[in-house]
C-alpha cells in the first residue's frame, strides 16, 4: 500500500489459508492513512488455490476491497490501461486479473518517451521482464499465460520460490545429489546465507514457519539433501546455497535473452524493482546486451520501501494523474 505523500507499506498475507480475514487486515491497514478521496487498485493473488477460478478470485477481492473501503470509493486497473469500477472490474475478470505489472509498467514507462526500455521487477515469487518503447509497455503478452509464454513472467522471485522449482540436483564432492522435492527450504535461506538478504528473527514466513535467519536457513537447506546440518559442513552449506543462486540466475537469464529476441532494439533504459531488486543488478551485470543500457533503480529513486510496493506505488501516481 502506497499514497501520494510516499508513505509505503508491504503486509505478507496468506490468501489462500485465510480469505475470509481480508477484508479486515485491509480496512485495519487503510485507517492508518490520512482519509481518501479515491482508492486505487491493482491486484494479483486471483490464481490462489482457495479460489476455484480467476473469475471468483477477481468477485472476491473486488468485494473485499469495497468493504474494506467503507465509504470511499474505489477504482480498479485493468490491462486495458484504464481505471474501471468495482462492477466491471468484476464483468471482465481476465482484464483484472494480475493487472499489478502493468500499472508499473505504464508508470514506469514515462522514463522512455522518446526511447526504449526494459522493466525488470524481481519480487519475493515472481520476476515481470516487460519492453517499453516510447512511453508505453510494449509486452507480446497481457494474460498471465500469454507472458510466461513469451518469457515476459517467470515464477521465479527472491524469497518465496522453493528451491526444489530451481534445481533438480547439487554437486557435493564431485558427486551429484539428487535434490528432494519437498517445500524444505526457498530462495531467502540461499540469499540469506550469501548475505544478500538480512536476517529478519522476527520473520516467520518461511518454508518451516521459524526465524528467516542463517541459523534456521542452513537447517532447511540441509533438508533439501536429506540431511541435519550437523552432517554438513559450513562450506556444503554455502556451496549448495551458490549453486542454487547459479541455477535461478541461468533461468533468469534465459528469459531476458528470450524477450530481448523478439523485440527489434537494444534497451537504452533498464528500470529495476521489487522487493528482490538486487537480484536483477545481479542479472544485468552478467548480460552483455544491457551492459550499455541506462540503469534506473527505484529503491535508490525513491525508496527501498517504494520500491518492494512498486506495483502499489504506480497505481496511486495514475490514479492521481487520471482523475
């Protein structure tokens, strides 16, 4: 959540275990803002497995929405670029379905009004890779399945995604390990044992629901070899940790390269985000074809806060811009 005065909040909920508190984690977070003129949304989390189809999850967080609003009234994005009420919202699911990517890239887009660009937002599950050409998103792709597709969305992010959906198998004394496929350990223990995320004791959002700190990530990434850390040394550990980060870095790439193949020019503009953002400074230094690109990074812009709520952020200025 987001407003004009760049106030900005990230709340980890977990839709799909309980829905039917949305609406009051949502009305709790809007009274800690200043009273709103307008509400402006954007959404994703309609794919969530407690919902039987996009189209139910649209109705359902639409309506949580507007209770949540009260009085105020609200106006949801679509794919159309265009602000809608909740009614047609509703009426046209597939064009409020997982519309958050494309508020960013509209918003984010102003940066190349006479160039081109490429939007890379790396967050905690998923990673959006969009072309912008002269001021506007220029994806082959608006549907979730349509950009996976031609590599524009790929589930892969920063602190969420298990790490038995990156690799299949580790190498540990020149022998290859199979890897178990169990949601033992994420990305955030890799990262965390790389120090490329703090420590967060207080954070429990993790594959065990214990502390998200090195300790506990050694412990679930040990899990992932079918193993306690005691039978591990420290230098296995940090081994399995760097070859895991190898393998989504291989994954990434291969998608950049994808959508850089069916666009006709170089990016003069990259535009980096989310609430993983350093893992896409990561990704375009080992890139050549974007090492001359212009880089914009919106926690160094704006905030580090903003830019994890970029999609939130985005929504807001349009929503201020398009009265």
């Amino acid at each position: 959540m987001t407003d004009l005065n760049q106030q900005a909040r990230n709340l980890p909920f977990a839709l799909w275990k309980q829905k039917e508190n949305l609406a009051n984690v949502l009305r709790s977070e809007i009274a800690k803002y200043p009273v709103a003129e307008r509400i402006a949304v954007t959404m994703t989390g309609e794919l969530a497995d407690c919902f039987a189809s996009k189209a139910e999850g649209v109705r359902f967080i639409t309506e949580e929405v507007v209770k949540a609003a009260g009085k105020v009234p609200v106006q949801i994005w679509q794919t159309a670029g265009e602000f809608v009420p909740p009614s047609i919202a509703i009426e046209f699911p597939l064009l409020t379905a997982a519309a958050n990517w494309h508020a960013l890239a509209t918003w984010a887009a102003r940066a190349t009004a006479s160039s081109s660009g490429l939007l890379i937002d790396i967050g905690s599950t998923t990673t959006d890779i969009i072309p912008l050409k002269q001021g506007i998103p220029a994806s082959n792709g608006l549907t979730d399945f349509e950009r996976l597709r031609y590599g524009e969305l790929v589930y892969t992010g920063g602190k969420r995604t298990p790490l038995c959906a990156v690799a299949r198998s580790v190498m540990l004394d020149g022998k290859e390990i199979p890897l178990a496929a169990e949601f033992f350990a994420t990305t955030q223990d890799i990262y965390l044992i790389l120090n490329l995320l703090p420590e967060e004791s207080d954070n429990y959002d993790t594959a065990d629901a214990r502390p998200a700190d090195c300790r506990h990530a050694s412990q679930r990434i040990a899990k992932m070899v079918c193993c306690d850390t005691h039978e591990l040394g420290a230098s296995q550990i940090q081994s399995i940790a760097e070859q895991f980060a190898e393998h989504q870095m291989a994954l990434l790439k291969r998608a950049i390269r994808q959508v850089l193949t069916q666009i006709s020019y170089r990016p003069e503009h990259l535009i980096v985000s989310g609430s993983s953002e350093f893992l896409a400074h990561m990704l375009i230094k080992e890139i050549p074809e974007l090492d001359q690109a212009d880089v914009i990074s919106l926690s160094k812009t704006v905030s580090p806060e903003i830019a994890s709520a970029a999609c939130a952020h985005a929504v807001t200025f349009l929503a201020y811009e398009r009265p």
